[in-house]
C-alpha cells in the first residue's frame, strides 16, 4: 500500500521514518562518533551511486567502524529505498539519497538499551529547491569566515564524519554578516579550502583550478566538473590557491551534488568578472556538459521552483 510518509531502511528494516529513533546514548549523539553519505537523484537515476558508496566506506574505514552491511548491499538499499520512495515525489522534484552510520550506542551499566552495534540508516528526502533557487538566478556572493578549517592532521576532511561543527561554526559567522551569503573556509595554511557542502573552482587564465584533495572533501561533483573539463580539454589542476588567486580569478563557482555547479559574483565583496555578469563562459560551458551527462538541466530545475512559480 502507498502511504504519504516516506520510509527509511533501519538496522535491517524498512520503517515509516517516524519510526526510526536513535537511543539518546548513541555515540554520534554524544560526540558525533559517525559519518554518512549522500548523493542526489536526476530524474529516476541516482548520480554516481558507486563512488558515493566507495567514499563511504572509506570514511567509516578511517573511523574503524564496521557497519556490518556489504558496499554492495548497501547500494541495493539505496536503490530501493528511493525506488519505495519515488512516488511521493512532486513534479521537477528530485531526492538527495543517503547513508549514516553511527559506532552505536554507548553501554552503560544495568541499561536497558539492548542494542548494540552500529545504528545504520538509508534514507531519502527532497531537495530543497525552492530556498536555492536565487542562487542560480543571481549567483553566489561568497564570505571568507575567520574559522578555518579542520586540518587533516587533526580530522581528516576527506572523510565524510558527523564532525560539521567547523563548517557550522564558520556558516554561522558568514549568515551574521549576509543572511544569503556562502561561506567558504581557508584551510590552516590560508589556502582557499572547502565550504558546508561545496568545493570550489577558479578560473585563471582560462584554466581551472581547485583546491588540492589533501584539505577538502573529495566532492563527487568536483570529480564530475574535473571530468568533463578534461574531456573538453580545460586544463584543470589542484593547487593550493589563497585569496589573492580569488580576487583576480575570472570565473568562481562551487559545486555539490544537490547544487551541481552554481557562480559565484562576488567574494569578500570583490566582485567576479565582468560588471553584471552571473554565469562566466566557462561555468556556462561546464554546466551545460554537466546537464547533458545527468540528462537533466539542473538549472532550469532550480528556476522552476522561485517563488513567484519560474514566472
Ligand atoms: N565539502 C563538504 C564539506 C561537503 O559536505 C560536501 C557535500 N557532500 C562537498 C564538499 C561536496 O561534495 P559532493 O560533490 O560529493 O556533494
């Protein structure tokens, strides 16, 4: 039977998602002693499902936590999950799809909490297009907070754990100066880094530049736009980039699984190319070869939703 509420697999379960509840003692609760993955659909296909999971097990390899579930079921289960789900999707709409996994509950003497083990869930939840919308239409105005971000000799960003306090921190900081705005961190050595949910891109010279993989997360959608740039023969290179290479980059943009590829028109207040101009010919190109690859023109998705009905 379909019902109107979506449903999450837990623990080896398919639930109505307000059934699925963490103990209170679980270890990401107490010290976000977990990590998760997420990708995104396009119309009925999920993006690169296979390298999400592979990144997924590699943060929980770094994390040494066992979730007791193959990559290869867990990537059954994110198909079915979004296929149970799939119907309660409106139109133009799409799902993010992902994975967390907590190290589990914590025990305690005489509890009668009797489970434990890894908390593992697979869920699915609409992207949020009707907030994001603006930011196709007018680009980016992006904000270097003062936090930097976490180094890899201390947590490594490359893997995807329950640790977003550091990017929460620092977007909190950036909204208190411009509600709208996007942070973007700098790294410990004042390097252009990563922001909440977004790597980011320069154009210098016609070419691209991103930062190296060492002090960012390894976006899925980063690796897509260093694809397609390869085969549309862009040079593309990791490097490390501070805000003098931002201040003078001809294009900026970020992108993310939910986003894609989105423009910057400013950072710090230093305007990004040309006077007026949202989408530089290299982000048009990119996105354009993006949209073809994913069989979905994500932008005109974004514009769909405005609030005003994409009137
Ligand atoms: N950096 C961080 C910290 C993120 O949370 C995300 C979103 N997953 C990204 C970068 C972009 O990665 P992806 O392209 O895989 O969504």
């Amino acid at each position: 039977t379909l019902s109107n509420e979506r449903v999450a697999w837990f623990n080896g379960k398919f639930l109505p998602e307000s059934q699925v509840l963490i103990p209170f003692r679980d270890r990401s609760w107490t010290g976000g002693d977990g990590c998760f993955d997420v990708t995104r659909t396009f119309n009925g296909r999920i993006f690169r499902l296979d390298e999400h999971i592979t990144r997924l097990y590699r943060s929980l390899k770094y994390l040494r936590i066992d979730p007791g579930v193959s990559p290869a079921e867990m990537t059954r289960l994110s198909e079915e999950v979004f296929e149970r789900n799939r119907h309660l999707l409106g139109p133009h709409e799409d799902y993010w799809v992902g994975q967390r996994i907590s190290r589990g509950v914590d025990p305690c003497q005489d509890d009668h909490i009797d489970y434990h083990g890894p908390n593992v869930i697979v869920e699915c939840r609409p992207i949020p297009y009707r907030q994001r919308a603006r930011m196709f239409e007018d680009g980016i105005r992006i904000i270097v907070p003062s936090t930097r971000r976490t180094p890899p000799s201390s947590l490594t960003p490359r893997a995807k754990t329950h640790n977003y306090l550091n990017l929460i921190v620092a977007s909190q900081e950036v909204s208190a100066i411009d509600p709208a705005a996007w942070a973007i961190l700098l790294d410990i050595n004042g390097n252009l880094c990563e922001g909440n949910g977004s790597n980011i891109f320069l154009v210098k010279d016609g070419q691209l530049f991103t930062p190296q993989e060492r002090y960012v997360l390894p976006g899925i959608s980063r690796g897509m736009v260093m694809d397609l740039a390869a085969k549309m023969g862009l040079g593309v290179r990791e490097a490390d980039l501070d805000l003098y290479d931002a201040y003078n980059a001809e294009e900026i943009f970020i992108t993310s699984t939910s986003l894609c590829l989105c423009p910057a028109v400013s950072i710090n207040g230093n305007k990004v190319g040309p006077e007026g101009q949202v989408w530089g010919p290299v982000a048009t190109s990119l996105a354009k070869a993006y949209a073809e690859a994913v069989e979905c023109d994500f932008v005109e998705q974004y514009l769909l939703h405005r609030e005003n009905g994409g009137a």
